[in-house]
C-alpha cells in the first residue's frame, strides 16, 4: 500500500540556460535553471501540490542539479541583492563590492543588470586583473564567448594568466561545440504547465464543496434533536420505521427532517409528534427538541441570568429554549459546570430516588405523575409497592380502582398490583366485591399458588382464609408467604404458639427472609422465651445486632452480660445506647435518660419532660424542630391528654397523621384510624402488621380519642406492650387504671 503513494516534479516555468561543464559528470552540456512543483500521487495520479522549488543547474546527460525552495531561493536572491545594493551605496569604490556584485548578478542569472554594472562599475577597475576575470567569467555565463575571450585576453595582460587562459579554452571549446559538433536545441529545456495535475485536486474541491452545499441546503429543512432514555433499563424503540435500542439512563444525538414523525415504544400504541426546528433556528434561537419516548426523563435546564432552573418531564417530547448550541446541549457529566444555558438529566439508580428528588424539590404533582408512568411503562418492577403509594396519594376510590384494574389486567401478572389493590379496597369501601372476583380467579388459575393466596387475603373467615394459605404452598408454593399469613394473623391475635409454628414453616421454605425472622423474633418475645431468642441473636458488627442482644440478655436475667457488652463497645455514643436499653429494660428512668443524653439522642429532652410530666414545655421543645415520627407525635398527643391539655393533643394528632400519610399503605389505614370520626373495630387494629409497640401506642392514643371504649383499647394495648423498649413504660403509665384511694 506504501508504495502506490509517491511524489514527482510537475511543471517548468522562469526557465534560465548556460552552457557549461556538469559540476557531476564534467561535460560541457547546457544546464538549465526553473521552478518547479512538488505532488503527491497516488499511483500515476497527481493528487495535491505540497512545495514549489527552484532548480539550479540541471544536467541533462548525468540529471545532476542543485535544489532549493522557491520561497527560499527568492528569500536568498532579496537578501544577496540587497546586501549587493547596500556596497554600491556605502562604499561605490571597493573593488570588492563591484566583484561580490558581478557574482551575485551570475548566480541568479541577471544578464541585463551584469553588464549594466560592469558599463557603470566595470570601467572603475580596468586594472584589476579579479574584476576582469569575472567579466569575463559573466560573459561565458551568459554564452558571450567571443567577448569573453577579449576579457581573458585582458585579464592575462593584468596577470591572471592561468585562470584566463583556463577559461579562453572553454571559450573555444563552447564556440566550436556550438558551431559543428552539439545540437543543442535537444538539451533545451521546454516549458511545462502544472495546470493539468490540478484537475483531480479541482475535482475533489468541487465534489467536496456541492457536498458541503447540499448539507447546508438539508441543515435548513432537518434539525439535530435528542432521544433520552429515563427508564431504569434498556428497551427497544422504532422511530420513523428505524430501530434503536439505548442504554438506560442514556442519551443520542439524532438528525431528523422537519415534519411529523411516529414513535413507537415496545408493543405500545404509536405517537406521532411534530418538528419545526430548522438548525438556523436552533443556532441563533438556542432552541431544541429533545425526544423522550418512555416520558419518564427528568430534565432541568441551567440558567446563568438570574433566572434559576426550569424543569421538563412527563412529555413525550420536550421543546426547550435557550439551552446553548445544539452539539453541546447535554453535559457529559452531571457534576460538571458549564458557562451559558445547558441542560441535564437527573438519572436515579431506583424510581424512588426519583421520586424522593421531586419531593426535595417541592413538586409533589411531579413525583405523583412519574410514579404512575413508571408504573405504566414498568408494572413488573420490584418498586411497585412503594410507587402505588406515590401514585395513587389523594386520588379519588374510582380512580385508584381504574388504574390498579390496568395494571392487574397485564401478563404476567404482578402480586404487588394485586396486593395493592386488595389493600386499596379494605380501605376505600368496596372490599365485598373481592371475595367473588378472586375466587373466579382462582377457580381459572387453579394450578397457580399464587391464586389461592390472594384470595386466602380477602376471605374474612379466619379458619377459611388460612386453608387457601396453606393451600398456596403446595406444590411449588409461595415461598412462604402462605405459612407466614397465617403466622401473622395468629400473632395478631394473640395465639402466639400457633404463630411460632407457621413461622418456623415459612422460614423452612425461605430461611434468610428478613420479614420471616423478624416475625419469628416478635413471636419468641411474645412469648417471652429469652433464651431461643438469644440462641438466634447472634452478635455481629452491626449496632442492631448489639441493641438486640443486649435487651434479650437483659429479659433473660444476664445482667452482667449485657453490662460486658455494651462496655466491649469502644464507641462512646453506642455503649450508651446500648446502657440506655438496659437500663429501660428493667425500669430504670433515671439511669435510662442519662443514658440517652450521653448517647447525643436529638430527642432525649423532649423525653425526659414527657417523664416529668410536662406535657406543655415538651411541645414547646418539639416544635422548635421538624422532622419528627408520627410515633413522636403521638406520644405527644398521649402525654398531652394524660395532661388535659387538648389543643396541644389535637395539634399533635394532626402532624402524625400528616407524617403518615407519606408512608406505606399501611400507615395510611393507621391515619385513617387516627382521624376516624367513629370509633374503629377493634379487629381493624388487630389486623395490622405494624411494630407490637406502635400497636401498643396505637391502642393508647385510641384510648384517649375515644373514651367510651377507653377499656378496650387500654387492654389491646397492654396486650401489645410486651416489648420492654421506650416508649412501653409510658404506654404502661398512660394504659393503667388509676388506683384508688
């Protein structure tokens, strides 16, 4: 491949001739003088000039030559003739002067100028034997041989007898050579136009520049745009008929025609949506169209003016304004700044980092519309759960119902939709219809387990309910899910040993589930049998882990034990905390709130006045700060009515049900037993799987919001504040009848 790449000399202009020896072979031959060019071809192809460059001397018999540039050769030539100029001027008489300038005027073949210097110059020096020689010299340079021969004559005469002898025999030798024995006109130089080894370079100019033509003629009716991918994962798009795939999170720059265009995602129905930003406009207007086909992208645009950012989402297709130049739109990394306009896209590594984004930034509309796209374009995501939450918040029963009939109406289906839905429809009133729309599914679908379970979830006979659980782990089962429904409704209801067994049942099927463990943990505490608990709290690096066993060391009478423990802890908030359960464990509130103090609890002031019963300076405390639990609201609310202070109480009840409200499904059912206006069924409490002491705290404020079943409630909870923990000895307090005098 190499060798098809070459270069050669084309063309000869300022062509100049002599007749002289070769400097490379001796024989008296013309030697000729002109400019020439250098190109680069590609086998016998002239493709582009790289240099011009002046050829001195060419012998035509042996091709020996002196090569220059032609900008170095005209740099030399200015300079030789000006330093030439500047002798004549300075010191006109120097013999020296008018030699170097006879020989300069030969070098660069100036015949007419020569013999004016040497009528003007020459003349001066007459007995200079130097200056006659080079007349002479100059003469034969320029074929004067005959006046040559009359200046070797004189130069002999002055004494330069060798030399002008020398130069009278070529003289001769060059007049005989030209009269009888050379035809020289062979040896003559022709003149040579380079104009034809342009043509291919002409060519390709041309070719290159209706390229450039025809792409501004189409830049003026197309426009550059962008296709982003929000989505989690990769998926598959057509668009006008062409395939792409992009990575998630992922974004390219495309070229589309003005016009409408069709958008096809997956097996979904197509958009066909409209572009009308010509590159002009895109270049002077700072305008762009980004494409956003699962609409779950999340675009903020920069601003430097004052103005702050803007925020895109939610389109299939978003024209932006003033976001730069359309080849730098996206910055290419998220952390980066840049100067002028620019946009970004916000790429979370789950939805609801999204989502918890778009609350940051307080737009709860925002959150609410990407959790139900996400669900729409994703509804088998391991998120669905916690998104149903987002996306359904404040909408109406009906639709709730008609959004989760959708999701359920998709294959495969989704147990999460399902269990959502069932959940959606105990809590908004239409839970009877359930009973028979599951139960057709399951007469349908009777070889999946999956059928029985769900509908063993809306039976209300309990008996009933737990057969299709058992049920749904035969075969292939449920991977537990079955036996551990029945645990927690046994557990529930306080039938403790019957929960144990079923819960060691779900474990056998799926032992590192952690809802399953720690369900098991509850019911042995229950229980109160301290010494299984140990045997399976064993101690690792985790705090948890050392909060655990430290409290079931403490129950199972391991004082000293426990006291080790938290010593072994060389952290000093930790050993504290870990004191702090101890030291609750056993009733020790003295001891209980150093303890706390010591282990820098943000909270441990408000706690020590709702023990000295100072319901009012603990509010005060409370509400200097945000960001408490709805737990810590609702202790307030208990301390404040144990008090009589109601308008503390109401405000506190207020926040936690507030708090609540932006949890799962089923702090959303507590909050509805919160600011029920009738008193709820005590079964309502009893079947929900929260914290046995937050039911326990549950019960008390219910006891306090409703008083004419105070009793009951009081009981529920002391049945639930088995867990000796903070805040179980206030519940203890608020829950215990008063003694009589």
């Amino acid at each position: 491949m190499g060798k098809a790449f070459n270069s050669d000399w084309i063309g000869k202009r300022n062509i100049s001739a002599h007749l002289s020896s070769c400097a490379g072979c001796g024989k008296l031959v013309l030697l000729s003088s002109y400019t020439t060019t250098r190109f680069v071809k590609f086998m016998a192809l002239p493709l582009a000039p790289t240099r011009r460059f002046h050829v001195i001397d060419e012998c035509p018999v042996c091709g020996h030559r002196g090569v220059t540039t032609r900008r170095h050769h005209a740099r030399e030539r200015k300079k030789n003739l000006a330093i030439m100029m500047e002798g004549f001027t300075t010191a006109p008489d120097d013999p020296d002067n008018c030699l170097n300038a006879l020989h300069t005027l030969m070098i660069y073949n100036e015949e007419a100028w020569f013999k004016d210097v040497r009528k003007t110059y020459g003349l001066r020096f007459e007995t200079d034997p130097r200056i006659q020689l080079q007349i002479a010299r100059g003469f034969c340079r320029f074929g004067e041989y005959e006046q040559a021969i009359e200046q070797c004559d004189k130069a002999a005469e002055l004494g330069e007898e060798e030399q002008a002898d020398e130069l009278r025999q070529f003289c001769l030798s060059a007049i005989v050579a030209k009269k009888y024995s050379l035809d020289l006109e062979q040896w003559v130089v022709k003149e040579e136009s380079s104009k034809k080894a342009y043509i291919p370079l002409i060519s390709f100019a041309s070719t290159l520049s209706l390229l450039f033509v025809y792409q501004g003629v189409s830049a003026l009716r197309t426009n550059r745009a962008w296709i982003v991918n929000g989505a989690l994962r990769p998926y598959e798009f057509v668009l006008d008929g062409e395939t792409h795939v992009l990575p998630a999170g992922e974004r390219r720059q495309i070229k589309l025609k003005l016009g409408e265009h069709e958008l096809r995602v997956e097996d979904r129905e197509a958009s066909i949506f409209s572009y009308d930003i010509p590159l002009v406009k895109q270049l002077l207007q700072k305008q762009l169209l980004v494409i956003n086909p699962d609409t779950l992208a999340f675009l903020r645009v920069e601003s430097t003016d004052g103005s702050g950012a803007r925020y895109s989402q939610g389109s299939v297709t978003h024209a932006l304004s003033g976001v730069g130049y359309p080849l730098f739109s996206f910055r290419k990394e998220e952390a980066d700044r840049e100067s002028g306009r620019r946009i970004s896209m916000f790429r979370p590594k789950t939805h609801m980092e999204m989502v918890e984004h778009m609350r940051s930034l307080d737009k709860p509309g925002l959150a609410r519309g990407y959790a139900r796209r996400a669900l729409i374009f994703s509804p088998q995501t391991t998120e669905a759960a916690p998104l149903l939450h987002v996306a359904l918040e404040g909408a109406s029963a009906e639709f709730q119902k008609s959004f989760m009939r959708d999701g359920l109406a998709l294959e495969p289906t989704s147990l999460a939709w399902h269990l959502y839905y069932q959940d959606s429809a105990r809590l908004n009133g239409f839970f009877e219809g359930l009973i028979p729309e599951y139960t057709a599914r399951c007469k349908e679908r009777s070889k999946e387990p999956e059928s029985f379970y769900l509908l063993g979830r809306v039976l209300t006979k309990r008996e009933l309910a737990h057969q299709f659980f058992l049920r749904s782990e035969e075969g292939i089962g449920m991977g537990g899910l079955g036996f551990y429904a029945i645990a927690a409704d046994c557990f529930a209801h306080g039938e403790n040993n019957q929960a144990l067994q079923q819960i060691e049942s779900a474990l056998t099927a799926a032992p590192g589930n952690p809802a399953f463990n720690d369900l098991r943990e509850r019911v042995l505490l229950a229980k109160r049998d301290y010494d299984a608990l140990l045997e399976t709290a064993e101690l690792d690096e985790t705090p948890r882990s050392a909060e655990r066993r430290t409290l079931y060391l403490t129950l199972a009478g391991y004082h000293q034990e426990a006291e080790k423990l938290a010593a072994t802890f060389d952290e000093g908030a930790l050993s504290a905390r870990l004191n702090a359960i101890r030291f609750h464990a056993v009733g020790n509130v003295k001891s209980y709130l150093a303890s706390i103090e010591s282990a820098g609890d943000p909270s441990a002031r408000v706690k020590r006045l709702i023990f000295e019963r100072s319901a009012a300076e603990a509010d005060a405390e409370m509400s200097e700060t945000d960001g408490h639990a709805w737990w810590e609201h609702l202790e307030m609310y208990c301390e404040a009515m144990a008090d009589r202070q109601p308008e503390i109480a109401a405000r506190n009840l207020e926040k936690a049900a507030e708090e609540m409200k932006r949890d799962d499904f089923t702090h959303l059912k507590i909050s509805r037993l919160l600011t029920t206006e009738e008193a709820p069924a005590a079964e309502r409490v009893v079947e929900l799987e929260i914290e046995p002491t937050n039911k326990a705290l549950l019960c008390a404020v219910l006891s306090y919001r409703f008083p004419e079943r105070g009793e009951e409630f009081k009981a529920l909870s002391r049945r639930y504040n088995f867990t000796p923990v903070y805040p179980s000895l206030l519940i203890k307090r608020w829950t215990t009848p008063a003694k009589r005098p």
